[in-house]
C-alpha cells in the first residue's frame, strides 16, 4: 500500500506479505511446524521433538524515557511475541546497531535494565552483537530474535481461535500509545488541554506494556483443565501492537476462519488513555497497544482464565464471542483493520519529523 508519502509506514500490509514475502521463505523444510503468516507473531521449529518457539522484532532506544526505562520497553515486544504461544521466552539475541554518538555510559544504562528483566522472566542471553554504525539514527537502533523452548501440546496456535469460545481482552485500546507520548511529550499534551494528574496517569501506561506475565498466566490456567477435549482452555492469544485493538480483532478472526463478535461496553478501558487519544484527535481502538492481550478461551475455561489475569492484577473482561463466518463486528458493525496505525501520523506531528 502507497499514498502521497510512499509506502505505508509500520508493518508491509497483507498485499505485500503475500505478494513479496511469502513466496520467497528459503528451503522447505519439515521441521518448520509453524511459518510466517501475515498478522502472526511467532513461528515453531521442531527440534528433536521440542517446540521452539521463535520471534523477531525491531529494537528501540528512546532517550527521553531514560535509558532504564527504554530497555525494559524495547524488550516487552519481543518477548511478548513468543509468550503469546504459551511457551515461556527462554532466550533472547539482540543486534544491536547503534548511532556513534551512543555513549557507552547510555547503553550501559539500557542494557542492565534488559538483562535485568531478562533475568527476572528466566530468559539467558546467549550471543548477540553490539556496535556502533556511521547512518544509524535513533529511535530503531536493530533487532532481535527470541526463542521459547517448551512442548509442542503446550503451543497455543495464532489460528486456534474457535466457534463458541469466548474472546476477552486485557487492558484496553491505546495503553501503549498513551503511555509513550505522555511520557516523551508532556508539555504538547498539557497545550492540548490535558491537565497534569491525566498526563501521569497516561505516562504510568508505559510500564504495562509487557503481555508476558498475563500470557503465561492466562496460558497455565487454561491448561489446568487437564486438556480434556470438553475444556481446551485458551485456543489463541494475540498482543495488540500496531494497528491497536480494531487490528487486533481482525488478525485474530483471519487467522481462525472465523467471525468475531465484541460488545464495546465490556472491554476494559482506561481513562487516561483515551483522553490522551483525544487529546490528539486519535482513535484509541487504531492506535498501537502493545500489553494488551486477546485471547480465545473456551467457555469452561473462561472463569480460570479471568481470575488467573485478575490476580496479577490486571484489568480483564469478557468481550465477546467467536462465531462460524468471517470478520469482526463491534456492537453489530462490520469494522476492517486500519489502513496505517494512527499513532505513527501523531509521533511525526510530536517528534517533528513529518
């Protein structure tokens, strides 16, 4: 997809993914269980009768969240994308391509925090790179490649979602959207009429934008069922990064063949995450909200789940159903993914790079 611009910033769209991307995936290979698909976070190798969980995403470093408080943002994404199997992360392998005028005293900041919650989730670094590069510009400053090593049984495929399971959703819309500008852009927030106590509620967001310890725990209580075909726990699960919640609905309902049904009224929202969205004229549901987590879960597995999220604590609510058909409606409305994420024309706006 192009407009005025060129191509569309963010992800390639589906047209491209199918067009360029996937005809071209290397050898065939039988140990690939799992392989890219277009709106899917992760992918599966077998290896020697184990699942391997695999995802890669692009690093960012941004200063004026504080170097801490960076890391431990950048790693939420690709963490976030295995744990949605319901396998653990277990390894992390950054490349990391910084600007020159990176000091080591930064990076030293940024990398203790990502070791540090490394550490804390049971996830090792085993190899890497690191090195500065004349042209690289914050905020992407490389890329990382994530493992989860579990049990093939204990994957919870992105295509999973079935009629008659229950969709729930953690959160709400534009949690992360939310917390980064009000952590980046207090001042032009407040010119826009936000008051003082609204701004720090919305830059406390960004310290919920991990699905990580929601998706495990949502993952283990749905297993507790005993895996009995009359209780299959969560069928899929599914992190609301770019293109927001609306986006989100819609992979989950494209990948499962199925139609998704949601009652607005009952998805968790934040009060402070809207009103930053309004604020800059953005709509919350097309707006990045990496934390928050869909999942589709029978129904006998519904009241686990809700109190295996509830106990974290994290906001959770039963939203909706899963139906035969295809496509997603929100208060009976036909609604489609949005065509860019919102948020990317209010960063431009915000940072002065349009």
């Amino acid at each position: 997809m192009t407009d005025d611009r060129g191509p569309r910033r963010g992800k390639v769209d589906r047209d491209a993914f199918e067009s360029v991307v996937r005809p071209n995936l290397g050898a065939d290979r039988e140990d690939v269980r799992l392989g890219p698909t277009h709106g899917v976070d992760f992918g599966v190798v077998d290896v020697a009768d184990r699942a391997v969980v695999t995802a890669t995403d692009p690093i960012s470093l941004l200063p004026g969240l504080g170097y801490e408080r960076a890391g431990r943002f950048a790693l939420s994404f690709a963490l976030g994308d295995v744990a949605v199997s319901g396998v653990a992360p277990t390894h992390f392998c950054p490349s990391f391509a910084l600007p020159s005028d990176v000091t080591d005293d930064e990076f030293a900041a940024f990398w203790a925090a990502v070791a540090a919650e490394c550490e804390a989730l049971g996830v090792a670094i085993p190899t890497g790179h690191t090195a500065r590069y004349p042209g690289a510009s914050l905020p992407w400053v490389g890329a990382a490649t994530v493992l989860g090593v579990g049990d093939h049984d204990d994957v919870i495929r992105p295509d999973g979602a079935r009629p008659g399971d229950r969709l729930l959703v953690t959160k709400g819309p534009a949690v992360e959207t939310a917390g980064l500008f009000a952590s980046l852009y207090p001042d032009a927030l407040a010119d826009r009429g936000l008051d003082g106590a609204t701004i720090d509620d919305a830059a406390a967001l960004l310290d919920e934008t991990s699905v990580v310890r929601d998706a495990l725990a949502a993952a283990e209580a749905g297993r507790n069922g005993g895996g009995s075909p009359a209780d299959a726990g969560v069928t899929a699960m599914h992190d609301a990064t770019e293109g927001g919640l609306r986006g989100a609905l819609c992979e989950v309902a494209e990948a499962g063949g199925v139609r998704i049904d949601v009652d607005s009224a009952a998805v968790p929202t934040n009060a402070a995450a809207v009103a930053t969205c309004e604020a800059l004229d953005l709509d919350p549901w097309a707006c990045t909200t990496s934390g928050t987590l869909l999942l589709a879960v029978d129904p006998a597995a519904v009241d686990r789940v809700v109190d295996a999220v509830e106990s974290r604590p994290t906001p959770v609510g039963v939203v909706g159903d899963v139906r035969e058909g295809s496509g997603v409606f929100v208060d009976g409305e036909r609604v489609e993914p949005p065509a860019e994420d919102a948020s990317w024309s209010a960063y431009e706006r915000l940072s002065g790079t349009d």
